[in-house]
C-alpha cells in the first residue's frame, strides 16, 4: 500500500497561488542573483517566469554537487551493448570534461548567446557538449543522429550555429552511420555557414578532419584538460535561452522550441521527487536519445539537477543483443525507474511475449515504469505490470513543455491508475477541453485540449526568433489559451483521455513527425505532381507514413520505380527515423468540391476503421480507388483483412 496521495493539496496550492507554489520550488536551485518578480505578466509574449533572476544551468548540474558532497558519486551510467563498453562518469570527472570542451569551445570563438549545434550518437560526449555549451551560456540545439541533411540544414539556417559538435559515426545494429557525410549534406544546402565543427572520432569510423575548419574532440579536451584551464559558469538572466529543440510543425519548417534557463530548472527539479519520486543519489534511466526533448529534460537536465546518477544507454530494447537488455541493465546498473515509449515495451513484448527472459534477472531495485511520447495501448500497460510487478504510469507531455502536463505524481503518493488515461493535470497545468467556438465541452466530451495561461515554468516562452508563429500556430486560435493540438476528453473523474493529434503531426515509435515536411520533399520529386502522406495503424510503431502519389503527365517510368525513388528521397532529405517505406502510386485523390485533400477519410479507409461521406466530397468514387490500392499493395487494417 502506498502513502495516500498529496496530489489534491498540492494542485490546490498551485491554484491558490501559483507564484507561491514557484517560488517555494525555486529555493531549490541556487541562483546568482534573486529574481525581481516570480513571474511577469507583462514581459515576453505571454509573460516570463523568474525575471531579474541570474543563474547558471551547468553549475546546478554538475559543480554544486561537486562542491557539495557528491564529487566521487556517478553522474552517468553510459552501458552501451552496441558497442560492447560501459562507462562511470562521476560528477567529478564530468566537471573537468565539461570545462575543458568549455574552453575549446571557447578558443574557437563561443561566447554567451551564441548557438552550438549538437549531432551526436547516444555516447556521453553528447551530454558534455551540451552542458559545455550552458557554461558559457551559449545556446545548444541537438539534432537527433536519425535526421538526414535536409533537418540539418533547416535547423543550421534557422539558429546560425558558430560550432557543430559531432561524432564521426552512430552505430545502428544493422549500419555504421557516417556523420561528416551527413554534416557535409547539410552544409550544402544551408546558406548559413558556422565557423567550426568539433568531431569525437569513433574507433568504429574514423572521419577525415578539414583543416582550419574541424577540430578533433578528444585532443583539443585533453589539452585543456592538462592545463587545468578554468572556465567560469557564466552567469545569466533565468529568461535567456539555454536550448532551441526542433520539433515538427504542420510544414517542412521545423519548430524551434526555446527553454528558458530558471523556469526549466525549478520546474524540472521539482519533478524528480514529486513525479518520478526519485532520491539524489539513485539510479535514473531515461530510454530515449539524446535528440529529443525526454532525452534533454530525463536523460540530461532533470536527473543531474538533483543530483541522481542518470542512465545513458546506446542500443535497441531488441537485438543488441536481446529482449533482456532492458532487465539486464537495470540489474546490473540499479535502476530506480525507467522512463521509455510504450513502442520500447511492444519491442520488447514481441520478441518475448511471456516476459520469460525478465526472470533472468532480479529487479528489485526497480520501482516504477514511466510510459510518455505516444498513447501508452492497454494491452503495453497490462502486459508490463504484470511482467514487471511494479506500476506503469502514462504521462503526457510535449516538446513544447519539456515536462509533464498530466501524469501520475509517483511521489506525491500515487493515484489510482486508469488504464488509458495519463491521469490528472499537473500544478501549473489548468488542462479545460473547448469545442471548435472555444467554449467548453461537457465532462466526458471529446474537444480540443487546451492549457489556460500562463503556461508553467519550463514551457516554451516562444519559438526561436519566431514571436509572430509561436503565437499563431498556438494562441490565436484560443484566446487565453495555449493549443496542444491534442484531442480528448475530461472524465468526471478529472481524469484526462488523450486520443489523436488534431493536425497532421504522426507519431512513429514514439518520434514525432511532420506529414506536412514529407509531403514538401515527395513534392520535390521532378516525377511527382501531387501527393498526400498520411499515418497508418501499425502494431509495433504505433503509426507508419505512407505516401500516395500521382505522377506528372507523361512520365513514362514504371511508376514503381519513381516510388522506390521516393522512399530513397525522404531517407536521404528527412533521415530514417522517418520510417517511410509505402509509397504507393495512384491515379487521384479524393478531394473536397474546394481541392482539400481528405487525408482523415484516407486514413480511416488504411486503418479499416468506419468513416463519414463528407458532404463536400468532389467524387465519391476515389475513396472506392483508394480502398483498392491499399487492399491490393498490402498495406494497412486492409491488408489484413484480406489475409
Ligand atoms: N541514427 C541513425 N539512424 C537511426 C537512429 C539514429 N540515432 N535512430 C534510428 N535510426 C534509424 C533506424 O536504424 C531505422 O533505420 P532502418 O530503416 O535502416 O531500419 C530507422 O531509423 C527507424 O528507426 P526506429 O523507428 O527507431 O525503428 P527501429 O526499427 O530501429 O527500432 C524500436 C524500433 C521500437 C525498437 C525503436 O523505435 C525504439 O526503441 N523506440 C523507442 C522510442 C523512443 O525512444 N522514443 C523517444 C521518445 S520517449
Ligand atoms: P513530442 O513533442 O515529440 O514529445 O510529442 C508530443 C505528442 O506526443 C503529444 O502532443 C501527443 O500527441 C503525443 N503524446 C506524448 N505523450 C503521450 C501520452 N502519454 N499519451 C498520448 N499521447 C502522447
């Protein structure tokens, strides 16, 4: 039996005083300089947490607990069954790395403000490089290892980097993945052009370094390292920016979500304890990468913010080498609490179905399992408790908040768990569900998820260099408001349901991405004249992208090969972890009497799911051709079916 909840009472703080509630978790963190007010309405877009204040993220991470009692205690766990290596990091030793590529990054020229781009495997170079970029108070953004040229390359012309740290390879079980040629892609097509790039050669790869440009990571830290140079934690204003994440929007051009440095460490702080009910000192593991945002908030930030030692694993949850990995890890390592997508644990529930290889290992240490990044399916839920015999708690948030929205707070005693649901809002969350008017929906009721502002400390206070979309892609459509895009429902409860994305975002294996951007590089084929990308149901991945296309006329390829050719292309633009294999040539699509693409009704028809003639359909006979091709391709529900 655990502890009776606290949940009510402390939401009920929150509401009664939100500045309050902030204030109290701040004294958390140690600050150079007090903020003038905790939160002001006035500045900013829609107001800014802990202005006037001057601190520093890195030394919250990483010094402080040096200089207080935890110098010799591990702050990574890097195991990488990939690779073959397992690293201990203490926060000591990370002090000292992390100041030397302070100061190399400096040489070359980084100062407070300035961006640093991140292109890195899951080694824990990744996470130095961004905590390096911190001290200095210069600005990192990460691009994921899995993203090709054409997201280099936005996000490069985009944030201007002076620097890109790198690796000379990511290693996926099936491939080594070379990164200069990727870099080299990306530098092509962006007109901006940063000065250097710092590459950590790999033993598995080693990349050809450009002369005056690269500078090679482990001799230029090892230089700095020797001369014991000193690199002050630089102090800044808690509103400056301490990372830009992009995240995909509803076209090609990725969003830069900007954190803030103060709100995101009260906020993230915080959470340790009354979330994930973590104590400094124990073993965290967030399975994720690096690249997105539950890898900077729970492999990175949140676990060294207070102190834990934090997990970093480069491998699959299948196939490096089995389906025991995950248990074998939290063996070996003494992990408190896992935090992965649901897509990890139906991997894992394939290949193993009845959970025997979990015997294997004790798991004792093991408390609780954290669910987030897509819809946590009754079925993964189910099946991981009782495999696992501790709880599985769902918990819903988004690049745009960097934490939680609604959860389960493990730490604040834990409410009782409905399965599907994500559980309750967060303090600093008011979550209300409005109709397409923006009025609100009775309990119960699907509508539009929305967050009354101000958002909480954390959440983005604006998209980079990009006031006007930040506004329009999230607060105009309900004022007063902040728009997940997110669809679902209140129960009486107060529990929330999150059911679909209301745009065209899918979610494959627990990564968000863009139809919309697929659609623009499918588009860029000299041989296709329209096209639509839709998701569709898959078991494993949650969703899968599947492309329909016409042709130009006149095109007198195979229009087998000019799909072959598509799926090369957004590989090549896009990158893998866009998963796209199934394009599927057709003759037309349905559209409205106006020219909208139906790609709801398409996607009910792949998914086999019931769906409603739209009224303004311009001919109803597509959809009967689009049922076709899918049926006969093999693709989606449909396919089944006919098996
Ligand atoms: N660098 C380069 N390529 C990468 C990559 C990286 N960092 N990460 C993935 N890829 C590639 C994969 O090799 C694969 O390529 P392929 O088409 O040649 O096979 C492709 O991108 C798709 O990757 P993914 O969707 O991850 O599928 P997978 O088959 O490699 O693994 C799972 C499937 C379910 C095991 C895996 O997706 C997983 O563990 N997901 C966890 C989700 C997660 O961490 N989400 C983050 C939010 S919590
Ligand atoms: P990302 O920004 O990559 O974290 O993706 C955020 C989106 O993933 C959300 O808007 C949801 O659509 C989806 N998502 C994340 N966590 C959950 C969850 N626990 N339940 C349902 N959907 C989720």
């Amino acid at each position: 039996m655990g502890k009776p909840s606290e949940y009510g009472r402390v939401y009920a703080a929150w509401k009664d005083n939100p500045e309050d509630f902030w204030a109290e978790q701040a004294a958390q963190i140690d600050w150079f300089e007090p903020w003038t007010r905790v939160f002001d309405p006035d500045q900013g877009v829609y107001g800014r947490w802990f202005p006037g204040a001057k601190c520093n993220t890195c030394f919250n991470a990483v010094d402080r607990h040096v200089e207080r009692g935890r110098p010799g205690q591990p702050a990574i766990i890097h195991d990488s069954p990939i690779t073959g290596t397992k690293t201990v990091i203490t926060y000591r030793e990370l002090r000292d790395e992390v100041q030397a590529l302070a100061a190399v990054l400096r040489d070359l020229g980084v100062a407070k403000g300035d961006r640093v781009m991140v292109y890195m495997p899951m080694v824990p170079e990744a996470v130095v490089a961004m905590l390096a970029a911190a001290r200095l108070g210069a600005v990192h953004s990460v691009v994921f290892g899995g993203f090709a040229g054409n997201e280099l390359a936005t996000r490069i012309d985009d944030c201007h980097p002076k620097v890109i740290v790198t690796a000379s390879c990511g290693i996926e079980p099936n491939r080594t993945v070379e990164y200069m040629p990727l870099i080299e892609h990306g530098l092509e097509e962006a007109d901006f052009e940063p000065s250097h790039l710092v590459v950590l050669q790999r033993p598995q790869h080693e990349a050809q370094l450009k002369d005056g440009r690269d500078v090679d990571y482990r001799a230029a830290v090892d230089a700095h390292k020797q001369k014991g140079t000193l690199v002050e934690c630089v102090p800044v204003d808690a509103t400056d920016p301490l990372y830009i994440l992009y995240t995909s929007g509803t076209t090609g051009q990725p969003k830069g979500v900007v954190r803030d440095n103060g709100g995101h460490m009260v906020a993230l702080k915080w959470t340790m304890s009354a979330i994930y009910d973590i104590e400094p000192g124990e073993v965290f593991w967030a399975a994720s990468d690096v690249g997105w945002v539950v890898g900077h908030s729970y492999i990175v930030y949140a676990p060294l913010l207070h102190g834990a030692t934090t997990l970093m694993f480069e491998g699959k949850p299948v196939g490096t080498p089995d389906a025991g990995v995950f248990w074998r890890v939290i063996e070996e390592h003494r992990v408190a609490a896992l935090f992965t997508a649901p897509t990890a644990i139906r991997a894992i529930k394939k290949e193993d179905p009845r959970g025997g290889l979990v015997g294997d290992y004790d798991l004792s240490c093991l408390r609780t399992l954290f669910l987030a990044g897509e819809r946590a399916d009754p079925d993964t839920i189910k099946w991981a408790g009782a495999t696992l015999n501790v709880p599985v708690i769902d918990h819903w948030w988004q690049t745009e908040t960097g934490w939680t929205i609604a959860g389960n707070p493990v730490g604040l005693g834990k409410l009782p768990v409905k399965i599907g649901s994500p559980t309750v809002p967060m303090p600093g969350y008011d979550v209300q569900v409005l109709d397409d008017e923006g009025h609100p929906v009775a309990g119960g009721t699907l509508g539009n998820i929305v967050v009354k502002l101000p958002l909480p400390p954390s959440c983005l206070p604006t998209l980079w260099n990009a006031d006007e979309r930040f506004r329009s892609a999230y607060l105009e459509e309900f004022p007063g408001y902040y728009k997940t895009a997110d669809a679902g429902y209140i129960d009486d409860d107060g529990y929330l349901f999150i059911m679909a994305r209301t745009d065209d975002i899918i979610n494959v294996a627990g990564h968000r991405l863009s139809t919309g951007g697929m659609e623009e590089v499918i588009g860029g084929h000299p041989d296709v004249a329209e096209c639509a990308v839709i998701g569709i149901a898959d078991e494993l991945k949650g969703q899968l992208p599947a492309g329909f296309l016409i042709l130009n006329a006149g095109v007198d390829k195979d229009p087998a090969t000019v799909e072959k050719e598509v799926v090369r292309l957004v590989r090549e633009e896009i990158g893998p972890v866009a998963a796209f294999k199934i394009a599927l040539a057709v003759t037309r699509l349905p559209k409205t009497r106006s020219g909208k693409i139906l790609r709801g009704v398409m996607q009910k028809i792949a998914d086999g799911e019931p769906y409603k003639m739209p009224a303004t359909i311009d001919d109803p006979a597509i959809l009967d051709e689009i049922a076709e091709v899918v049926k006969t391709r093999g693709v989606g529900a449909q396919a089944q079916k006919v098996a």
